[in-house]
C-alpha cells in the first residue's frame, strides 16, 4: 500500500473531521491556552497538516522553521524550542480534558516522541460488580458434634497463635516505621538542608514557597556573541521576533563575517558559568516540581507573566534583562568594562571599573511589574563574580550578614553590587560595595 493510500485509509477512520478541527478550536480557545498565542499556533499548524493536508508525520524541523521562524535547516540537536513547547501544549492539552473538556466525546492527543494528533472517541468507563457464591451450610448430625467440638477448639488455638504473631508483627511494623521515619527525616534535612538556615529559607522560601513556579533563564551566547561582532545592540521584541537575523543580512558586511554571523545564530550557547549556578539552584527543589531551567532563546512571554524568574546574564546575552533595566541602580557596561551607578548615595563612585583581577556582579532583588510575583536578576563580569552571586544568594553566612548591614530582621527587596577580587592560584574574595533597598515594595 502506498503512503497516500495508508494516510487516506487512517483518514477515513477517524471521527469526523469537521468535529475533530472544532474540537481544536475549543482546546484553543479554553483557559488553558486563550493567553499563549504561540502554542495557539503551534496546536493548529500541526493539526491543520494532520487534518486538512493528510500529512501522516510532522517532522520537528518543519514546525521550527514554520512556526517559531528558524532557519529551514537549523539543527534540532543544539536548539529544543520545538520540545520544549510541544511539551507544554501536551500538559495543557490534557489539563484541558480533566477540566473545561470533561465531557468532550472527542478527545485529541500528541503522543510522546512525535508531533502528529491523535484523535479518539471517549470511552466510559464501567465498574464491573463481583459476585459472591454464598453456601448454605449443612445441618449438623449427631456423629459429627464431636468432630465440630474438636475444630473449635483448634480454632481458638490457631486464633491466639494467630493473636501473638500479629502482636509481634505490630510491634516491628512500629519499630520500622521509627527507623523510617528517623531516615526519611535525616534524607530530607540533607536534600534541603537550605529550609534550616533561617537567613537563606527567608529568601528563598520567598520565591519557591509561591504558588507560580519558577524560572531560570541562562544566557544565550550567541546572540551576545553576533551583536559583539556586529556592533549592533537589538531589543527583545527585535529579539522576540528574530526581525535581526533580516536586519543583519541587509547590512553591507564582508562575505566572511555574514558567514559566521549566520553560524553562530545557528548555534544555541549557555555560558558554563552561569549554568554551574542554575544548578546550584536546581538544587533546592530536588523534585523538579517547582523550578525549571530555559535558555533566553527558548523562554517566553507568557512564561514570564506567569512565573517568578530569575534571569542569569547581563542585557546583551539576555535579553530579557530589558524589561527590568530601569528599575536597575547598577548598571553592566560591559563595551567599557565597568558598572555605572545611576544614582551615587555618599561614597559611592559614579564608576566601578574592572581589570583583570577585579569584577563586579549585580543582584537585584525585585518584585514584578504587576506585583504578581519576584524576579531575581544576577549580572556577573566574570566567571568568578557569576560564582560569587551564587555564594551569596546561598550562604547563610553572608545573607545574615548583609541582614545586619541593613539592620533589619527581614530581607527586603533589594539591589546589591559585589564587588570580587581575585589572584590567580588563591580564592577570590566578594565584599558588598554598594546597596539600594525598597522595603516599601512588600
């Protein structure tokens, strides 16, 4: 049987596809889905080749390039941004069925490992009732009383012995339980030993103890990487829309340097650095179940209008970093090596510069633009100021420290600027430099 034939036959098996395309279109429009128009989008591509195209697979490079505006032959090992939302729209698909859909007679799926719907009728469930043979018993005849007298009493036996052995069963079921207990006790104190130091929980308890999960969103090099060598600084909507990869090949720049901008736009980068933290702060949920990591690339907005995130790398490599700058006292300038302070308080400098064995790293503490939620910005220099963020977002040493340096019980939202000394062969030392605080914010 050819291709075409065996689509057309999987087709025509299929309910109505008519009701199958309005059911897509309630799933869209549902709670679930009425405010991402990107998985909207996503939802309707693949089912529109399945449905109205008869197409039997839709490949991931395809849906890259049609609906998230990769290049047509991008490589889908270095760039997740499909699976990633393919995944998303799986939950929220199934959300929908338990919810709003419940009385669906369609329901739509996409299996795990491809990118092809499937539709099906609902089937209802039937519980089925066991039946119990009951026996009526035999009367009882003069010669077998002896016989029942003698099993009764081997009854009583066997119920005391039975008694005893269920005492001691009890009894060990107990001591293990204890013993259980005392270990699962010790494991969990071990796994988030971070909950027990009172400077450390107060933060972060602040911003995973919340009912939004949370984001990490590591830099993407590459596009830090293009505008260093373009010498062209985009914004995230141009960012967003991947406007710049037309706008830099309309720029008049040689053969050779068009060539390996095109390359390192392909290419999907994290900074080492800054993913040694995201796992340091991984860790804090052993259980996955309330922090998630994306690159900068892969993230997007309704994400970030439903979570708390935290933004790991400067503007340039992070675009994201834009939409909280003016809230920011500390600025990178990462063209001319040094931190600007918008806003000098007495003794502070104008300029922070670095050099070779001084860097600079600004965390800023902050709430949402519309409350909802916290954002955590963490800005370093270097490696070792990336590495010096982490130290003090997860110390409990220099969290309550810099408690006593604000004279305050409780941490507010704050701005911080480390500044980090290093010499090469010797730990590098993180002092506070400069701090700004809105206690008037909580």
């Amino acid at each position: 049987m050819t291709v075409e034939a065996e689509s057309a036959v999987r087709l025509n098996d299929l309910p109505d596809a008519q009701a199958c395309w309005a059911l897509l279109e309630r799933v869209a429009a549902s709670a679930q889905l009425r405010r991402s128009a990107r998985l909207q989008e996503l939802l309707f591509y693949i089912g529109k080749r399945y449905l109205k195209d008869g197409c039997d697979k839709v490949h991931e490079q395809e849906i890259g390039a049609k609906v998230f505006k990769r290049p047509e032959s991008y490589d889908t090992s270095f760039d997740n941004i499909v699976r990633t939302n393919v995944s998303d729209l799986r939950k929220r698909i199934e959300a929908y069925f338990h919810s709003e859909g419940v009385r669906e007679p369609l329901i739509v799926e996409i299996p795990r490992g491809g990118y092809t719907p499937v539709f099906r009728q609902r089937t209802a469930e039937t519980d089925l009732a066991s039946e119990v043979a009951v026996e009526t018993p035999a009367l009882a005849t003069d010669s077998t009383v002896v016989a029942s007298h003698a099993r009764e009493a081997a009854t009583r036996s066997w119920l005391v012995a039975a008694l005893v052995v269920s005492a001691v069963l009890v009894m060990a079921l107990a001591a293990a339980s204890i013993f259980l207990w005392s270990q699962l006790r010790s494991i969990r104190h071990s796994m988030f030993a971070w909950q027990y130091e009172p400077s450390v929980a107060a933060l972060w308890s602040g911003i995973l103890g919340a009912n939004p999960d949370t984001d990490i969103v590591v830099s993407d090099t590459s596009i830090g990487m293009v505008q260093a060598l373009s010498q062209r600084t985009f914004s995230l909507d141009q960012y967003l829309s991947h406007s710049y990869v037309d706008e830099l090949q309309s720029e008049k720049l040689s053969p050779d340097m068009q060539t390996a901008l095109n390359r390192i736009m392909d290419w999907n980068l994290s900074s080492p650095d800054e993913f040694m933290l995201a796992r340091r702060i991984l860790a804090l949920d052993p259980s996955g179940n309330k922090i998630h990591l994306y690159n900068a690339r892969n993230y997007m907005p309704d994400l970030i209008k439903r979570d708390n995130v935290i933004l790991i790398g400067a503007q340039r490599s992070n675009p994201w970093d834009q939409l909280f700058d003016t809230r920011l006292n500390f600025i990178p300038e990462f063209d001319n090596r040094r931190i600007v302070d918008r806003v000098p308080a007495a003794g502070e400098q104008p300029v922070y510069p670095t050099s070779d064995s001084v860097g600079y790293c600004v965390v800023a503490y902050l709430p949402k633009l519309d409350q909802s939620g916290v954002v955590l910005l963490i800005e370093g220099t270097n490696a070792e100021a990336t590495e010096a963020a982490g130290d003090f977002l997860l110390s409990e040493d220099q969290l309550s420290n810099f408690k006593r340096m604000l004279h305050v019980t409780r941490l507010p939202y704050f701005q911080v600027l480390l500044k980090v000394s290093s010499v090469r062969g010797t730990p590098f030392t993180a002092t506070v430099q400069a701090y700004r605080t809105a206690p008037n914010l909580h």
